[in-house]
C-alpha cells in the first residue's frame, strides 16, 4: 500500500495524496493510542509493558477530513457492555486530549458474539457488524413477548437504528445469507387468512421465503443452526448501486475531466504561444491520462476562446494564440 501511495504521489502530487497519507498516520496513531489505553485501562504506568490485546475494545481514531462519510446511527442503542467500553475509554481520551471530541462511527464496528445453539455441542463465535449485533441480542432470551419471533418495526425499537434499509440488508444478512450464516429464521407473512407461508403449521409443501422483508414478517432464533466453524464470520449485505446515483458518478467524474483538459491545453498553449489545431489536438490527446474525444477537447478550446485564454490568429483560423 505504502508503495502504491508512493508512486500515486510521483505521478499525480502531493495534493492528490494527502488524505491518502493522513490515513496511514491515523493508523499508526491508533496502534500507539491502544497502547496507552491498554496500559490505563489495567492501571499500569508504562505503555511499553502491557499488551493491547488485554483491552476488551480495539479502537481506531480517524481524522474527520482523511476518510469518506459514513452514515451515522444517532439514536441506537447499545447494550450496557458496548456502554461501558465506551465511557472507558471516552474518559481516558478526553483525560488526555482535552479539547478533542469523539464522533462514534457505529457502522465500522465490528464484535464477536458468543452464541450458544441446541444442536452444537460448543458455543459458536460469530464476527458481526455493531447492527448486526444488536439485531442478534434482540433475541438473546426469547422470540419476542408472544414467543412468536419479532416484526421489523419491533426491531427498530429495541436496536434504535432508524434506518430502514440498512435494518433490513442486516436481517437479510443473519437469515437469508449462505449456508453457515442463518443464525435466524424468517417467517414470510402472506395475508390475514393464511398469515405465515412458512410456519410450522403450513401446508406439507414447503413455500419459497422472500428476498424482501415485509413490515408484517417475522423472525426467530434458528433453533436448528449448525455449522462445522467455531468463529463464522457473517458478512453484511452491502448497497447496490442504483442507475440514478451511477450516473451522477459518471456525470461528476465527467466534469472533473473537463477541466483536466482546460488544464492541458492551457500548458501546452503558454509553452508553445502558437499552434495550429490539428499539433494542439494531438498534443493534448498525448497528455491525457484517460480517454478523450475530439469533440470534448473542440468543446473546451472553444469555452477557454470565450473565457479569453486563448484566441484564434486573424487570416488563419485553424491556428491559436496564448494571450498572457
């Protein structure tokens, strides 16, 4: 990574790099500040003698500027075990530096949870996401009050995550992943006269579940879970890019090109003073790093005539002139 940084920063600049930079520092800032906290959080005085790995929380602090925005979850709730970790280390980082403030990006966490199921011998270990888990401790000691499994809206509540979508990628995740992951069991509710297509007093032939998740539909604890892993990790379902948002990609990356070639043509114009069009396409074409047509470039000397960067020599219109 280091080198790819390194020749990223040859070709393109520093300013291209920057931020690229401010992570790695960010990631070795955070391995020193566990240190520390490790040593706090055991009372010890050196940092050098204690591991971090005696700290039941690892945390990364990130510059806010360096990284992309996440989305934030400002209602949800975490469990009193999350919450004490918390406050521990928010108290020994504002011991230590003071005027700084911690902005928790719940969506990056990660935990293991300790899950025991009926037909394993041995409690599992599974690798989930921070909604992941909470979704997974909704149902730590019962199917809900009527033992009868919970609602999306139900779960929405106790987690605090109000955010629609991502709650339903996480139950799709825990119950409609590969095989190995369902660590809960939908029940696909149809209408008020047959209400669950999948319950145990359906019909002999066993219907199809739904991708999607209905407000109606409900989930319980996969009773009959098995799996040969101790520690399974259970990947979050991640966003697919919609038509409208790939094109705004495009349109944004569009623009960004348009005035990489206003950039080119005026550099090769100040170098050259005067060139005719046919050298000036060819040289610019040259210099790009991506695919560019001839119309494009025509269209961007024609805006940098208008905005009087260059002009067209009088008698000879297929030759430019810089003007200083």
């Amino acid at each position: 990574e280091r080198s790819f940084l390194s020749k990223l920063k040859a070709e393109c600049g520093t300013a291209y790099t920057s931020k690229m930079e401010g992570m790695f520092k960010d990631m070795e800032m955070s391995r020193d500040i566990m240190s520390s906290y490790a040593a706090y959080a055991s009372g010890a005085t050196n940092a050098a003698s204690t591991s971090a790995k005696a700290v039941d929380m690892e945390v990364q602090v990130l510059t806010t500027g360096y990284w992309p925005v996440y989305p934030k979850y400002p209602n949800i709730i975490l469990p009193s075990e999350l919450l004490l970790q918390r406050e521990r280390f928010e108290s020994y980082y504002n011991e230590k530096y003071q005027g700084r403030r911690i902005a928790w990006q719940y969506s990056l966490g990660h935990c293991i949870v300790k899950a025991s199921f009926p037909k394993e011998k041995a409690p599992k270990e599974l690798n989930v996401n921070v909604c992941q888990t909470l979704v997974l401790l909704c149902f730590q000691y019962e199917d809900g009050p009527d033992g009868r499994g919970l609602k999306l809206d139900d779960i929405m509540k106790k987690t605090g995550i109000d955010d629609r979508a991502e709650l339903e990628r996480v139950l799709q995740s825990l119950s409609l992943g590969r095989d190995g992951t369902r660590v809960l069991k939908k029940i696909d509710y149809v209408s008020a006269d047959t209400p669950f297509a999948n319950a145990s007093d359906s019909p002999k032939k066993k219907q199809k579940i739904r991708r999607n998740i209905g407000e109606h539909d409900r989930f319980l604890f996969n009773s009959s879970f098995t799996n040969n892993q101790r520690r399974i990790r259970i990947t979050n379902i991640t966003m697919k890019e919609t038509v409208k948002e790939r094109a705004k990609t495009h349109e944004a990356v569009s623009n960004d090109r348009l005035y990489l070639i206003d950039a080119a043509v005026v550099r090769i114009m100040k170098a050259r003073k005067t060139l005719d069009h046919r050298s000036l396409m060819g040289e610019v074409m040259a210099q790009l790093k991506f695919p560019a047509s001839s119309s494009d470039i025509k269209k961007r000397i024609e805006t940098l005539i208008e905005r009087e960067y260059i002009e067209r020599i009088e008698g000879d219109r297929s030759k430019y002139k810089y003007l200083a």
